[in-house]
C-alpha cells in the first residue's frame, strides 16, 4: 500500500514539473516597469542578438518583463514565412529560458 502512494505522488510530482516556469536569475516583485532598464544586466540590444540567433528573422518586438517574479526580456521574431515566435531570456545572463510555437502573423505586417 505505500509502495502505491509514493508511485501515485511519484506520477503526479512528475506531471507538474513539465508546468513549471523557468526561473530568470533577477528577481523582482513589482510590475512596475519604469525601473527594469536599471536593474536589467544585459542590454536590450544583446537580448535581440541572442534571439535572433535562436530564432533567425527579424526582430519585431522586445520588452522587459515581470514573468512569475523574475525579469525575462521577451522578443517577437518574425521570418520570412511571415511566422511568429517569442523568445524569453533571462534579463542578467542572456540565457534562453523559452522559445514558444510559432503563430501566423495577422497580416499587419509589411515586407
């Protein structure tokens, strides 16, 4: 019988931690964004080159972030195929913590 309990907490253990967030290496507690730029160690422009080297295409957005208490940059690369992905990094080591599903672009954008 706990054999059966430690497997069943085994399983459900090994569900949610596919669920967990990367975790960034500055943490911050407020959304107020008006001092992410001073406490962000990597610049924007660095955050875009790692991006874009993870994803190829072009830069169509980039921002910091509170994601779950951490600073994150998050960039929209497009390619040509006019597909969108979002790139999180870790705003103070430039690591890629996120490269999410590409989407269709609405049309919006101009070539």
């Amino acid at each position: 019988m706990n054999g059966l309990i430690l497997l069943s907490c085994i399983t459900i253990a090994g569900a949610f931690a596919d669920q967990v967030k990367p975790i960034g290496s500055i943490k911050v507690k407020s959304d107020d964004e008006t001092g992410f730029v001073d406490i962000a160690r990597v610049p924007l422009d660095s955050a875009v080159k790692a991006a874009l080297q993870a994803v190829p295409g072009k830069a169509l957005k980039a921002e910091l972030k509170n994601v779950d208490g951490s600073l994150v940059y998050e960039v929209e690369v497009i390619n040509t195929k006019k597909r969108i992905t979002d790139v999180a990094l870790d705003a103070g080591n430039e690591k890629i913590l996120k490269i999410e599903a590409d989407r269709k672009d609405n049309g919006s954008i101009v070539w």
